[in-house]
C-alpha cells in the first residue's frame, strides 16, 4: 500500500486553522521542582469525569513542563482572567518587560493569583498521543472567583461581552465572545 492512501487530506495549516475554530479558554499549568516555580500556558485542558474528579492537559512533548511532570506527578491549573492575557503569553515564553506574576502555594502547588478558577490535580495515567502526551490527573482541590475569563479563539485572545437580558431583568444577561484588544499569536 502506497504511504499516500494514509496522507491525510489537508495541510498542517488547515488542521490548525479548523481547531482554531474551537473557542476555549486559558490556563497556566504550574508545578514546583526543584524549588522553584514553573509556568506553562495551555488551552488543551479539559473536564473529564465528575465521578471521580478527573481532567486533563494535553502537552507538547518538546516542553519543559513535559519533562518535569513525570516526577512531580501534581500540577496545578490557573484559569486565566480577562485581564491576564500577559500572563498567557509570558507562561508561553513571549514575556514583554514589566510582566510579572504572583503565586499563592496550595499544598506545595504554586496557584496564580488573579485567576478566575484553580483547581490542584494528582495524576493518574499518562497517554503518549503523537506529538504530545496525555496527563490524566484527580483533582484534590478547586476554588473559583467572579471575575471574566480569558478566551482564546482563531489563533487571538477574546474576552466575553456581557449582553442585557432580553427579558428586561438587570440581572439576566447572556455572555457572546466578542473580539476586543484581539493579539495575533501563532
Ligand atoms: C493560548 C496558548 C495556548 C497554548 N496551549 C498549549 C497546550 O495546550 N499544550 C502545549 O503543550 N503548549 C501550549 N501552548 C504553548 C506553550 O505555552 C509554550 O510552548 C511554552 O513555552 C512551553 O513552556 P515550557 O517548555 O517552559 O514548559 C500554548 C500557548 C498559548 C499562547
């Protein structure tokens, strides 16, 4: 059989393109090793299980985090707000000068402050899926706020637009992405 027939039918550029229509959110996985801190923007985190707490973080198997992971086997997730979206980009390794961050110690877990949620997770199977690896992990810990999230959409950062309710209630509102201060990142 020709390797061909197993050639998938569209480019690199089209598969991320097409996956960059899945709006998500945006998280700093963190770990402590080797006393010190480190930091890694992700937007592969997902729920997985409510009975037990599972969820998990999809990383790039050329990352620090990756290679630290392993030994550690506890990560912590920072569910970035609206206005962290320097944070994003400096746990991505695009720091701008001036950005800095600021870290509360959960269990021995460093947990962002300023996030919308954290959540402390125990992990419980690792899955090699080609270019990267599964962390699947217990969460043994979550707290959240009431601030707006962070959202990443088509390759840019977005945020949410706060609609008033079409009933006419103050309080009833309907929450749209909207495109505001959006920053190309590839
Ligand atoms: C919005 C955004 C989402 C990202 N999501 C992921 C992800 O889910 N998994 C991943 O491996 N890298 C992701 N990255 C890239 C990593 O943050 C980046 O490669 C980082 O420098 C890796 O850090 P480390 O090698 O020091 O651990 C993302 C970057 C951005 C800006």
């Amino acid at each position: 059989m020709s390797d061909s027939l197993h050639a998938p039918a569209f480019s690199d550029r089209d598969f991320r393109t097409a996956l960059g229509r899945f709006a998500s959110g945006v998280t700093v996985i963190t770990v402590h090793h080797e006393d010190r801190t480190h930091g890694m923007t992700a937007n592969a985190f997902t729920s997985v299980s409510l009975e037990p707490p599972l969820v998990l973080v999809s990383l790039d198997n050329r990352s620090n985090m990756h290679r630290i992971l392993p030994s550690v086997r506890r990560y912590g997730v920072s569910v970035l707000a609206e206005d962290q979206e320097a944070l994003s980009n400096h746990f991505a390794g695009k720091t701008a000068p001036g950005v800095q961050a600021g870290f509360t110690m959960r269990d021995g877990i460093p947990l962002l402050d300023g996030a919308v949620a954290h959540f402390i997770a125990e992990v419980t199977e690792i899955h090699p899926a080609g270019d990267h690896t599964l962390y699947l992990a217990r969460v043994t810990y979550l707290e959240w706020h009431d601030r707006r999230p962070l959202l990443f959409y088509g390759g840019h950062y977005h945020n949410l637009r706060v609609h008033k309710g079409e009933w006419g209630e103050p309080e009833s509102s309907l929450f749209s992405i909207g495109g505001i201060d959006a920053k190309g990142i590839k």
